[in-house]
C-alpha cells in the first residue's frame, strides 16, 4: 500500500502560509514573521584566502546528512548543497523544520542565494530544493549533472511517471562535465564523479570541494556502487579523481555515520591519501573492486530509497496529484503468486 500524503497541502505542511513563495529579493519574510530561529551551524569554516568560500555545515540528524551553504567572503552571494526535506515514514508527513532552519540563517546572515546544487539524485533522503527555490525566489535555479536524465528515464517507469511532462520545471540547469560558473568573486567547477550513482558530481571552490556520496570521511571509507547505473569500477575512478588534488583540499562528505566519535564534515586530502579505510593511497583497483562488489552484495535497501527517488528525479518536487487531488508515494512490488 503506497504512503499517502495529506492531500489538502502543498510542499510545505508546517503552516498553510509556507505555500506563499517569496517572490521579492531574498527576504523570507513569513519565516521572519514566525520568528523560526535560524539553524546553528555545527561549524563556521572561514574562508582561509581569496579562492575559497567560508562554508557553514549543517548535519541533518535523521539521515545523517551534511548540508552546505557555501559563501563567497568577498560579496555574500551563496550557494545550497544537498539541502534535506523532513519526512516521517510512518506517518506520511513531510514538513520543512530542517529547511525553514537554512532559511532564517540565509536571512540572519544577509546572503543572497544565486544556485540551489545537488550532488546526485539521493536515494537516503528528500531534498528540499524545490522548496527553497519557493521561498527564496523562483529565478534561483536549482542545478545538477547532466547525467541525472538518465537517472530520471530508469526510474519513472517504476514509479508510473509515464509522461514526460512530469519532468518539465524540475531541474533548471544541467551542467557539463567541468562547466565552470561563477558565484560572486569565487570560481567554482563541477566534477562528474560517477560510481555511487551515474549523475553523481561535486563541486570544486578553491580549496574545497564538495564530494557528495563519492567518498566518505577516512574512518567511513566509501559509499555502496550497487543503485542502476551504479559502478564499482567508476567509484574507484572517481576516489583516485578526489585523491589526486593536492594534500590540503578539504573534501565535505554527503553524509558522516560516526562511531565513537562526534559528527564531522570533512578531511583533507592528505588525510585520505593516508587513512581512508576503503581506498587510500596504494589500494590496487581489483581488491577496492571486489571488496565494494562483495560488500554491495549484502545491504539492505535504504529506508527511505522508494520516497526519495520519486521526489529527487524531480528536484524536489512531489508526485503528482491524482483525478481526486491525493498524494501517494508508491513502492514497486516483485511477486512469485498471483493473488
């Protein structure tokens, strides 16, 4: 049975008022109104030189997944990576706490949000871009690898996205294979970094680059290469791409899943070449290969794969209404009988 949303809503269902986009500057004036508090970042990492951008990081608790709003020092203009939806399994409910969060900071702060990225189609979480792109403006657009349209034409005929249509105003851009953009002073290149998924990129700034799923901090290693179009071979690629940028770049992870220690967001390159526990420097590609393969073979589905999927080939927007105006998430099925 598919997971229904409350139909009477929109995206947003904290308050009737979220439904309102913010259509002048980048005040999120109905949030001011609400006194929500902005989120505190659990670091404020300073740009350390003219290149690079002071990078807030927000861990988002229940995924275990780390959001970014990256800076540019010299004028303000930023961006957001990865920004995470709140959705309650077992009730359906999806509600924008975690966003409204990232919000009240842009506002607090004074940024000027120009580009909403994502890394890769996320199969562990909802991303909440379209939202944010309600809230802050809807000229800002959200942006992602080229590739994720091969990723939209494997899914939507197991999710009954059988028209294309379903697909227009998603995603606004689609960027090439190391397509350079500008935000602010700061220059910033995108890196296709496949392997975890085949749409998979990051996002180099200076000396930072923003790593999504394609590698995990040293202790934590690397993420599973088993999702369609998945690729072990294309993983080990894409790591020895990360390994080979000079010792002290900081790669932001997607997601930290610490044991015995406290979150963190990043290591340097160095840090991996030495520690990485999957793949550091001197791993041949046949034992990274067949470990990851080995590995891969024996997970279980991630928890939220089936609503995240559905909501993120769409950059954040939920499935369609049906005839009756209701909202279902649905599950594909495999069978042996037919009852």
């Amino acid at each position: 049975m598919p997971y229904v949303l409350d139909p009477t809503r929109g995206l947003s269902t904290t308050t009737p008022s979220h439904t309102a986009a913010s259509t002048s500057g980048q005040t999120s004036s109905i949030l001011l109104k609400r006194n929500v508090p902005p989120a505190e970042p659990w670091r404020r990492h300073i740009s350390p030189d003219a290149a690079t951008p002071t990078v807030f990081t927000f861990f988002e608790k229940a995924t275990s997944t780390w959001q970014y709003i990256v800076v540019d020092p010299h004028t303000s203009d930023a961006v957001v990576i990865d920004p995470v939806l709140d959705y309650d399994a077992s009730s359906g409910s999806i509600t924008t706490q975690t966003a409204d969060g990232l919000l009240s900071f842009i506002e607090h702060e004074r940024l000027t949000v120009r580009r909403i990225l994502e890394t890769h189609a996320h199969a562990d979480h909802l991303t909440a871009a379209q939202y944010l792109k309600q809230q802050l403006g809807q000229h800002i657009p959200v942006c992602i690898g080229q590739r994720i349209t091969q990723v939209q034409k494997t899914f939507a005929p197991k999710y009954g996205f059988d028209d294309p249509s379903v697909f227009d105003n998603t995603f606004d851009c689609f960027f090439k294979d190391d397509e350079e953009f500008k935000l602010g002073q700061l220059c910033c290149r995108v890196m296709h970094l496949p392997g975890h998924t085949p749409d998979h990129v990051g996002y180099l700034i200076g000396k930072a680059v923003f790593t999504g799923d394609s590698i995990f901090n040293p202790d934590v290693g690397s993420a599973r290469a088993d999702f369609p179009g998945g690729n072990a071979e294309d993983l080990y690629a894409s790591m020895q791409r990360l390994l080979s940028l000079p010792t002290a770049y900081r790669l932001f992870v997607g997601h930290d899943y610490p044991q015995d220690r406290d979150q963190t967001c990043w290591s340097t390159v160095e840090e991996q070449r030495e520690r990485n526990k999957h793949l550091k420097l001197g791993t041949d590609a046949e034992t990274f290969i067949k470990w990851r393969k080995e590995r891969d073979a024996v997970l279980g589905a991630p928890k939220l794969l089936h609503p995240s999927l559905q909501v993120n080939i769409r950059a954040g927007k939920l499935p369609p209404k049906d005839a009756q105006g209701r909202v279902f998430f649905k599950i594909p099925i495999t069978s042996e009988v037919d009852v």
